[in-house]
C-alpha cells in the first residue's frame, strides 16, 4: 500500500511517503505521531519480515537544521543519515563474518593480530572483550583532536600505547568511541582491508545497501544535516539519557569521571557535518546509511533477504545474540546487556523481544534484528536527542511493530 500525501488529519503536518504492507499500519501511525507530538524533523523508517521489506516510510526535512519557512529540501526516497553508534553493529558483524570464515579466533589474544597492542598489560585482552566492551579501554589518557580522530592512525596507537583501566574481561564498560579504534586496526591486520572497504565489498555490495563507514564523495549529496533537537516537554521520558537518569547525569558532570572520559576521547567535539569527519572510516559512530539498508542489513544477519543473500550463518547468529556482559555498566552507569559487538535486549535498551540484538545511535537513530519473529528494523533521524538509547521516537515505532507481530 502506497503512503502519499493524504493520510487523514495529519497530512497538513507531514507529508509521509513510501510503502506499508497491509496489518502493518500502525507503524504508519506511530511514524506520523512522531512528527506531531515528539517533534521529529526528518526520518525515515524500515521493517522486514522473514526477509521481505514490509515498510519503508520517510518523511520531513533533509536538514534537520533548515529553516522552517518552506523552502526546505524534503527526505527523499534515497535520503542517508549518519546513524551514529548504530555503526558499531554493522562493524561487529565484519568482525563476526572474519570469524565465520576462519579468519579470526574470538578466544584468540589481540596481539595475535595486532602484536604492538600487549604493551601495558595488555597481553591477556582477547578479540571477544573487544566486542563484548570488556577490553578495560574506554577513555585515552590524552583527548585526541578532531584532526587525530579521524587520521586513521593516532586512536589505534594510544590505545596499543596505554594501560587498561580495569583488568580486561572482569568488567564492562560502554567503549563509545574507541571500539572504532581498536576494530579499525584489527580488521586490517587480518585482512588487509579497512573495516570501511570490508563492509563495502563484503555487506553492502552484495546486499544492495546504501550504507557506508567513510561516505564516497559521489554519495555526498544523499547526507543530510543533522543537529540537536528538544523534546517536547509533552513527550518526554524514555530513554537511558544523559540528563533524566541522575546517577549518570552527575557522572557525565564530573570531569574526572570514567563517563567524561569516555564521551570526551575527541575534545572538542567533532562537527560531524563536516565533509571530512563523514568521509573518515570511524567504525563506532561514523557510519552513514538510510533506514532501508539498516533493516536489510539486519534481516541478511537472521535469514534470507528476498529468498538470496544471507551473512551469519545459524552458529555466527548464536554469537551475536548470546549474553557477553550484563549488570552495571562502568560507562554508562546503569545495567547494560552485551554480545559480541551488539546491544541485547534489556531495561536500557528495550528491542522488540528477548532473544533481538543491535544497536542504538545516541540521539536517535537504531538498528536490530529479532529471530524470534523474523523481524528486522531500521529507524534514522537527523534530530538528536539526548538520550544515548530507547529514545521515545524509536521506541514508539517499536511498540507499534510488536502490536504487529
């Protein structure tokens, strides 16, 4: 079924196009309430089912900073964002696929691979702690520079320089920025290929996915702007955020704490419309792709995708969706649920089920997969929120596709 121009009362609010399979409505729904009551600026929404695209809506502005006197370019059908940390899943499953294929023991040291990283007592970390954020790495002694973030060299080499801050694989804390680091400097140790180049050649070209880690300069004017957006106060609640939740609010706060740090590794902050930052392969917050390819990436990871292309096979989706590191997590405060490389489903991040794995993007956009149900979803946003994960825009869509399933 065709979503166009008039859908009822609210086609004076959104324009909302694409396609809704029929008994999915509601997700059409949600997907317009957030535009009407969570003020959502530009986005787009996918879901597949037992490997067919059941909807793919998007609506709004391109920029989530233009101005709003009608002159706004609209989310086209082949609008990208960048999703943020919705990347680090994308970059788990090349780290899962080189282990599929024989190329890489997850129980294996990282020095195996990368011998300059067991500097500092470091000899012990192994491949899984990268994955599972168990590595005892998730700040660097010294902030890098925006210039140095992304120079595909000085994150990995003050991480192989420095000392873990717990003992590696005795606790876990969200690695934000530098689990893009340290898979950026495995991946080509072992293949010769940067995780950016993998993705491309190995997921998305033979998916058919508009999804990038470093953006080509002739995809360029696909990416809109994204920026900071309020919640409307009507709307607030939800969400494992900076500010709502008090004991990481005053963490964040502390200038000494392991929270700062691990959030300020690049001070100051990166512009990431800058043209620069978005052609940089950053593994744990750079990628760029539409909510389609989010969810058919997805899909591909727990079954066919239209009767073809699949990437785990069943041991490799065991992996991904088993339990690596749950309970209080050392960055993020509050009780977090890992597998190797992937958010699970829990109180922090609430998926669609118990058995789903993926992975926000803080502000906003994510991307999961749910075997039970053979549902995979995608959702991209140019408006950030402060909440790290379950933002209420997400989550709304979520519930939609449960009441669905």
């Amino acid at each position: 079924m065709h979503v166009g121009g008039n859908t009822g009362t609210e086609a004076a609010v959104v324009d909302v196009r694409g396609t809704v399979a029929d008994g999915f409505e509601p997700v059409r729904d949600a997907f317009v309430r957030n535009f009407e009551q969570r003020g959502e600026r530009g986005a787009a929404v996918a879901v597949y089912r037992d490997g067919h695209k059941v909807v793919d809506l998007w609506a709004g502005t391109r920029d989530a900073d233009a101005p709003t006197d009608g002159t706004a370019r609209p989310w086209a059908v082949d609008t990208a964002q960048i999703v943020r940390s919705a990347t680090k899943g994308v970059a788990a499953a090349v780290v899962l696929l080189l282990h599929q294929r024989g190329r890489i023991d997850l129980d294996a040291p990282v020095a195996t691979y990368w011998p300059e990283f067991k500097a500092a007592g470091k000899e012990r970390v192994l491949v899984r702690h990268l994955l599972a954020h168990r590595a005892g790495l998730p700040a660097l002694d010294r902030p890098l520079t925006p210039a140095e973030a992304i120079d595909g060299v000085s994150g990995p080499a003050a991480l192989a320089a420095q000392a873990p801050v717990w003992e590696p694989g005795t606790d876990h804390g969200y690695h934000v920025q530098t689990y893009g680091w340290l898979l950026a400097e495995l991946v080509p140790r072992v293949t010769g290929r940067t995780v950016g180049r993998w993705v491309a050649e190995e997921i998305a070209r033979p998916l058919g996915l508009d999804l990038w880690i470093g953006l080509p300069a002739d995809e360029a004017h696909r990416v809109g702007r994204i920026a900071p957006v309020e919640e409307p106060p009507a709307a607030a609640g939800g969400g494992l955020a900076l500010r709502p939740k008090r004991s990481v609010a005053e963490a964040y706060r502390d200038p000494d704490s392991l929270t700062r740090r691990a959030f300020g590794v690049i001070s100051p902050p990166p512009d990431e419309n800058d043209p620069a930052y978005r052609a940089a392969e950053q593994p744990a917050s750079g990628g760029i792709s539409t909510a389609r390819a989010l969810a058919r990436f997805y899909a591909a990871t727990i079954g066919d995708v239209d009767g073809g292309h699949r990437l785990f096979a069943p041991a490799t989706l065991t992996l991904a969706r088993t339990e690596e590191s749950a309970g209080p997590d050392r960055v993020l405060v509050v009780p977090t649920r890992f597998g190797l490389g992937f958010m699970l489903h829990g109180p922090a991040a609430p998926l669609l089920g118990p058995g789903s794995f993926g992975h926000p993007g803080r502000g906003g956009s994510l991307g999961f997969a749910d075997p039970d149900t053979g549902t995979a979803f995608g959702y991209v946003t140019n408006g950030l929120r402060k909440g790290v994960t379950a933002d209420p825009r997400a989550q709304a869509l979520i519930r939609a596709v449960r009441s669905v399933s």
